[in-house]
C-alpha cells in the first residue's frame, strides 16, 4: 500500500487548520446498532475528522458502497450451521443473516474476521499491476486482495450484521516492526477497540498490535487523520 504521496499532500495543511481468541460469553452487552458517542483513542492517537472520503482519498470510494448480494448470500451459506433454521425463520440468506444480529457482537465479529480471513493474501501490483487498488468486495471474494480489501469485507460484512458504521474504522498503519503499510478493522464495542487483522487469526484490542502506527481511518464517507501524542 503506497500512500506516501497522499500523506504528504494533505498532512500540512491538515494539521495547519487545527489548533488467545476472546470468549464469547464474555462479550458486552453493548447495542452496536446505536452510533457511538467517541471512537476509542487508536494506539494513542489523537484523531482530527479532515472531510468526505471519496474526496480526499479517492481510490478507497469501494469503502462508501454496501455489501454486494453475491457476497452477502455467500456469508449466509457459512453461517447456515451457526444459526439454525427454526431461529432464522427460514433458510433464505436474508433470514439468516437477520438472525445473525441477535447473536453477541463479539461472535459476529470472529465469524466476519474468519470468513474474510480464508481469503488469499494478493498484492495489488499481481491482481492489478497497480501499486495500490482498493477493490469491491465482490472483486475481493473472487480474487483474494491485500489488506485493505480485507478491512474493507470486514466492514461492509459486520454493517451487514448490524454493527453501526459509525462503530467501525478501516484504518491504515505503519507496521514499524515489517517497515510498511498495512490496514485493520477497529470495531468500537463497550468503549475499547477492538481489531480485525488479516495478518491476526484472532479478533484482540488493538493495543496488543503496539507497533501499528495509525496515518488515517475512515468509516464510509468520512475521513480522519491521525496524529500521535506529543513526546
């Protein structure tokens, strides 16, 4: 992911104008269907909401659209024995993913990260020949992609189950221990972030991945830049 040139472009005059897996019985009770007042401060930082995502990062536009059917319909077919048929009200891929809200959030998000996970790590510069892509998640499902394209399923599949877009980030890090870009899924769930990784088999608080250091998040059309604590 090369997004040095973005970074640069817009840092200046951003800043200028401010002044083990989780058990599942565990998991809160927390309605992630309701907007969060604050996104929890990722790996420290202080974040600044800088405008439309479309606008200022046009190549992510993929993260604005809702979930595609196929993809949809393909997530149902997994979850059809997690959620048995007398619940769902039926075996159409709608019903059970609309039972699949009731289960606890924490179980949603390990079965999203899962699911996405499967899926073949591809550069953008092999699927492509571009250096950085952000594909639809139906392009995702067929051909594998790079870790955007697995934040961005993730996001698109939970919103599907019911987490609130505001709930959710697809943030883009500096991995300072494998020196380049990388992109999570943070998940806003009883007040701590919680972090889907592609690299992670496991959903875990984001502070566990200490060497992330976060450049910009997004969720859907709005766009946030971040800034690491003064020293």
């Amino acid at each position: 992911m090369q997004r040095r040139g973005f970074l640069a472009a817009l840092g200046a005059g951003a800043l200028a104008g401010m002044t083990a897996r989780p058990q599942v019985a565990l998991a809160a009770i927390d309605d992630v269907s309701r907007p969060a007042r604050r996104f929890p401060a990722l790996y420290g930082t202080r974040e600044y909401f800088i405008g439309d995502t479309v606008k200022k990062l046009p190549r992510a536009r993929a993260a604005t659209l809702p979930l595609d059917d196929a993809i949809a319909k393909r997530f149902a077919r997994s979850l059809y024995n997690v959620i048995p048929v007398s619940n769902a009200g039926g075996t159409g891929w709608d019903s059970i993913l609309d039972s699949a809200r009731s289960l606890v959030p924490m179980h949603r998000m390990q079965l999203v990260n899962d699911f996405a996970n499967r899926m073949p790590y591809v550069e953008d510069i092999d699927n492509y020949g571009m250096r950085d892509f952000w594909a639809k998640s139906k392009t995702f499902f067929e051909i594998g992609g790079d870790c955007e394209d697995f934040a961005l399923a993730k996001y698109q599949l939970l919103e599907r189950l019911g987490f609130h877009r505001n709930r959710m980030r697809i943030v883009l890090v500096v991995d300072e221990v494998r020196e380049r870009q990388h992109a999570v899924l943070a998940v806003n769930l009883d007040g701590q972030a919680w972090m889907l990784d592609s690299l992670v088999r496991d959903v875990v608080l984001h502070n566990q991945a200490p060497q992330y250091r976060p450049t910009v998040s997004l969720s859907g059309p709005r766009l946030y830049l971040h800034v690491p604590p003064k020293a």
